[in-house]
C-alpha cells in the first residue's frame, strides 16, 4: 500500500508538468473566447456564513496552518500535546470537537477528517495545507447546508486553493526556538493552462526541554484548465510528510510542587510521525440554459504513528502507560451532481441533485511500548467503511425581499470491522448498516436599511467509530438538530464595518464515543447547547480596520451535568494599520474563558489572553526583477503564562503510592519571535 501513496503524490507532479508543457505548445490550436466579466455579492444563507479572503490572514503567525482559523467567530484551535505535529485541538459552538469530531474540514471540497481514526474520530490535521496558497476560506456555522455531511455539527469550513499567483515567492524566516521556514510558490503558466506550484520546509524545537525536532515537509501542485469555453478541470496533487517529538499534558501537581517545569515532561519518548498524500479532480461545465453539471474525485494515502503516554504510571508501575497508535488507509470517493437555474412562476429559482459518496478502507492498531519500544497490543482492527449521501437542493426567491432555501440528505452508512488479533484485549467485530434522512431549511429576508435577516434550522450528525458502531445496541450515526436566528447589517455601506449578531442551538443525540486512547466505547448521554455570536469587521475610518468577535454558550448533558472542556466564552480582535510607505501592522488578542473539566464543574481550566504583533513592510529597494518584503511576527507579545489543551483525569507519578485526579495541561507557548524577507518575482 506504501507505493500508491507516493505514486499520488508524485505522479499528480508529473501529469502537472506534463500539462504546463502543453500549455506552450506552439503546434496547439488557438481557441477563441470572448471575455465576460461578472459581478454580485456573495450569497450567505446564515447570518454565521463568512467567506474569509486571503488579504485577512496573511498577518497571521507562520507556522500553524490552524491560526487563521481564528479569525472565524467562535473558534478556536490549539495544540493538544505539549509540541506541534498532530492535529490541533478544535473549540466552537460549546464543542470541545477534539481533533474535529464535530467540526467538518474540506480543501476544495475534499474531505480533510478522518473516520474511525487510531487516535480519535473525525481526526483532522490541517498540517499539509501551505497556508499562502489557499485563496480564502469559506466557513458555515450549523447544520444547514445540504453539501455537508458527516461530522457537520457544529460547522463546516471548506479551504479554497488558488489556481495562479500573479508573483512568484522565495521566502525564508527564523526564530526563536531554532523555528525555520522555507517556502517556494510560483504559477510557470497562467493561460491555457493555469498552473500553481508550492514547497514548504518547517522546523521547530519549541520552548520544551526536550526538543520538539519537529520536521514538516509540503509539495502541492495544480494545474485548471477549460477544455472548452462553457468547462473547467482542475487537478490538484499534495504530499506531506512530518515527524516529532512531544512532551505531552504533565501534571498540575508537579509543576506546582517544583519537580517539574512548565516545559518539561513525565515522559520525553512521547511523539509521531506522519504521511499524507492526496490527489482531488474539479470540474464542472455550465450549459447554455443556465445549468451546471459538476463532478469532483479524490483519492488519498495517509500513514500515522503516535506514542503518547497520559496516565504516566497508573496502569503499569513497572513499565508505564506508554500507548502506541498507528493508521494506515486509504480514502477514495467523490461527488456528482446537476444544477439548474432559471424563473418558475416568475420566480428567480435554482435546485441541485447530487450524490456523494467515500470509502475509507483502514488498518488501525492501539498497543503499549515503553520508550518507543513495543511491548503489547490492545486492539488490532481492518475496517472498510462506507457513505452514500444522495441531496437534493432548493433555492427560490418569491418576492424581492425574500429569498428561502433548502432541501434534504439522505445518509447510508456501512461499517465493516474484522478483528487481526485473537488475543487481544479488545477484539470488536461485525458488520452494520445505518442511515439518516436529513432536512434543512434557510429564510433570508431583506435589505432594509442596509440590514438582511435571517432563520435557520438544519439536521446534521457526527458518525461514531465504526469499532463502536457495530457494538450491539450501538448508535452508529450521533444526529444533531441545529437552529439560528440572526442579522447582518452595514449601516455605513459597503466600505463601513459589517455587523453580525446571531442566536444558535443545538441539540445531539445520545452517542457512543470511541476512546481511542483506551481502545474502549464510552456511552455519553444527550446533549443541548445554546449560545449567542456577535462580530464586527471592515474598516473603521481610513487605513484603520477591525476585525473581532465575542461568542458565548452553554453546554449541558440533559440531566444538567456539564459537559467536559466546552468552551462558554471565547473571544477575538485584531486592530489593522496600513502605514505610507508600504507598512501594515496587525495587533490581535485571542480570548479563551473558564471551562468545566468534569460534569460537576468543581474541576475548571483558568482562562488565558494571547496577544500577537505582526508587521509586513514593502522594502523600497530596486531590484533588476521583483520586490522584497520583510515581516515580523511576535506570538505572546506579553509573555503571559497560558495554559492550551487542559483536562482532568487520574495519573500516578512514579514516586506516588497510588493514582491521583488532577489537571493535566499543555502549556501555551512562551513569548516567540520569528521574522523573515520574501523576494516576490
């Protein structure tokens, strides 16, 4: 299986090349084509939908493809085990989503989480995305779209590539921490063929004291192009590769006590590495009528090892607790579907037919080891899992002021999980199938007064691990009903400050959770959560500009137990200042309030501030070819003590008689200064 991943991730470079070849063909026949031109707003369903451009995350910290996921109201992303290199840590909507359980991620329409991972459901690492070649990010908030499906909960967010850049970059940047980042990106043609080329090296010790040796590498290639005038194909071929070191949650205990420091470790052997190739087709073809037909394919190649150790020694004095996880898969599937536009009734109107469809066919293995070293297995599973989602879409506008959308998705799922270890602790087995019908519904009334309201209700859900989905009794598919009211409004025009204000709920269904950790399903009870947005964003007066939120939620289990690590008040701003000359600075806050960490909340994490400074300056040199620009970034500007991924469990030091209930942390990073010079040509 090792060969198709990297026959993915190379063969997508050498069809690219192939095509950028053609591209200068001199013997090619020339088309002619009229150039149209066409302008509108962006159409939002929801007063939470936002499409964020590149030009408003390209002040964020490098590094962390997840920090521009910020600028979203309500979420929040942070590292989960004391070093970069797994997937970050997901908050919104009273959600603590993990690693993306209740989050859906897609690049170009690709799904980005992983089903029935080795280390957690819906897994989502974000790291094989080069941050400055994606074009801007379109987020939703609910359940009310009918393209989305498994693991659209809270909400969705989709990362759109760029298919040229009008300049090529070499960009070089160092830092605190031995911090490195390479970066190469250039478009070699942007006509018949538009080809887009990346390249990314990072590296990183961290603050720890054991070093973080963290290694990434990132190639992305694509190429879009119209086979005719009224069509367009787009491929899109990545490669990833990352290896680390981690120094883990340590306990509050014995930072307090002295024996141990905020950055240090209780098991240094902790760490992973990773492979991820993928390779995703676009294409689409608009019809003389005013219709659409789309087909969009992708195939993937991952490969994930994990060695953590959270209970330290509470299960084997002599040994330890070290836990090893691995995942190999591969991901294939796709999405087809028709959509037509036109007047019914004099009525402005639009339905879409689709199906989608994804196949995950997956080895997923829990053992033991102490300082890398095996020494037993506790699950070992094969395990083909299977979607089929048919959707049908409704858009009608009936009168000026009005316009309603919706539709419905079916779900059908099966689950195919073969034991490989008949001595092993845990051995699930069996087969199942499972489905959903889902509704939606969407009211968009206005403007009036520069001001558009809005009224949602949508059905989504998070599948369970398919190791617990065929459990006897099981629920395979956990199904949330999701609700919104809310307004958009520009008092002061379109350049002014665009204000939002939004209410949500969501209710989820009793559910079963895979602990991949432990290897064992834990049956959580039902869920409802309520909350309430408002965000701000444009510009204030001249080079001035803001961008900012304040979310705040409540989440409960039924009985009124709260529900662990849900986040009840988070918060963002950044102020943003376009000097003379060629200067931008950025200053922004993230806000993270108290949580519970267990269901009678006599156990929380403390709420932390981190501030940034970032500065980009056009340098006024001439140059034979190109500019230069140099940047700053400055994370933690204040040097506050923060803490990022806070639980609450039972461990057992080495010198301790018996287990402990404590809080176990991540510390957040320390004050780090990274800068670095781009050569645009």
């Amino acid at each position: 299986m090792r060969w198709f991943g990297y026959w993915i991730g190379t063969g997508a470079m050498v069809l690219f090349a192939n095509m950028a070849a053609w591209a200068h063909d001199p013997d090619m026949p020339d088309v002619e084509v009229s150039e149209v031109s066409i302008e509108a707003d962006r159409p939002v369903a929801a007063s939470s939908q936002q499409f964020i451009p590149d030009k408003e995350y390209v002040m964020q910290p490098q590094g962390r493809p997840a920090q521009v996921l910020r600028l979203i109201p309500g979420l929040v992303a942070v590292e989960h085990s004391g070093g970069a290199g797994k997937a970050d840590q997901y908050f919104l909507r009273g959600f603590d989503a993990d690693h993306g359980t209740d989050v859906a991620f897609f690049a170009d329409g690709m799904p980005i989480n992983l089903r029935s991972h080795a280390h957690g459901q819906g897994y989502a690492d974000l790291n094989f995305i080069i941050p400055e070649t994606i074009e801007g990010l379109d987020a939703y908030k609910g359940a009310y779209h009918v393209e989305f499906g498994d693991f659209n909960t809270a909400g969705a967010v989709n990362f759109r590539t760029r298919e040229v850049v009008r300049e090529g970059m070499v960009e070089a940047a160092g830092g605190q921490f031995d911090t490195q980042r390479y970066l190469l990106m250039f478009s070699p043609t942007k006509d018949k063929v538009r080809t887009l080329f990346a390249a990314e090296g990072y590296y990183t010790n961290g603050p720890f004291q054991n070093d973080n040796r963290y290694f990434r590498t990132n190639l992305l290639g694509k190429a879009t192009m119209n086979p005719t005038p009224r069509s367009e194909l787009s491929l899109t071929g990545t490669f990833q590769k990352s290896q680390w070191n981690a120094s883990g949650e340590i306990p509050l205990r014995a930072v307090q006590d002295g024996t141990l420091d905020r950055f240090g470790a209780i098991d240094p052997s902790e760490g992973g590495n990773t492979i991820r190739s993928t390779a995703r087709l676009n294409y689409h073809y608009d019809t003389p009528s005013g219709g659409r037909f789309f087909a969009n394919a992708y195939g993937q190649y991952y490969k994930f090892d994990l060695l953590t150790n959270f209970t330290f020694f509470l299960n084997d004095p002599v040994n330890g607790d070290g836990i090893q996880q691995s995942d190999r898969r591969v991901v294939y599937g796709g999405d087809v579907g028709y959509r037509q536009a036109g007047q019914v009734m004099d009525m402005e109107s639009a339905v879409t037919v689709g199906v989608q469809s994804r196949v995950d066919n997956i080895h997923a293995r829990l053992g033991t080891h102490t300082t890398r070293n095996p020494i037993g297995t506790t699950i070992d599973s094969d395990i083909l899992e299977a979607s089929y989602s048919p959707f049908v879409k409704l858009e009608v506008q009936p009168i000026s002021w009005m316009r309603l959308t919706g539709g419905v998705r079916s779900e059908l799922f099966t689950f195919d999980v073969r034991n490989r270890c008949p001595d092993c602790p845990e051995q699930p087995a069996g087969r199942t199938n499972s489905g959903l019908v889902l509704p939606k519904a969407n009211v968009m009334l206005g403007p009036w007064f520069r001001t558009e309201f809005f009224a949602n209700y949508g059905e989504g859900f998070h599948s369970n691990d398919a190791r617990s989905a065929v459990m006897p009794g099981s629920a395979p598919l956990a199904r949330a009903k999701t609700y919104e009211v809310g307004l958009r409004s520009k008092p002061w025009g379109a350049e002014g400050l665009e204000f939002i204000a939004t209410l949500w709920a969501i209710d989820l269904k009793s559910e079963l959770l895979f602990v991949g950790d432990e290897g064992t399903t834990e049956i959580r009870g039902a869920t409802r959560r309520r909350g309430v947005e408002v965000a701000a964003r444009g510009q204030i007066v001249g080079p001035l500009y803001f961008n900012g939120s304040v979310t705040w939620s409540h989440a409960e289990f039924k009985n009124g137990d709260a529900i662990p690590l849900a986040p009840e008040l988070t918060a963002y701003g950044a102020l943003i200042l376009r000097w003379p000359e060629g200067l931008t600075s950025q200053l922004q806050a993230t806000y993270m309030g108290v949580r519970p960490l267990i269901e009678d909340r006599s156990m929380k994490s403390p709420s932390w501030l981190d501030v940034d400074l970032s500065e980009r300056y056009q340098i006024p040199v001439k140059l034979a070819h190109g500019r230069l620009e140099a940047f700053l970034f400055v994370q933690n500007l204040f040097n506050t003590k923060w803490e990022q991924a806070v639980f609450a469990f039972e461990s057992r030091l080495r010198n301790e008689a018996a287990g402990v209930t404590d809080i176990h942390f991540v510390p957040g990073n320390p004050r780090m200064v990274m800068g670095g010079v781009a050569w645009y040509f």
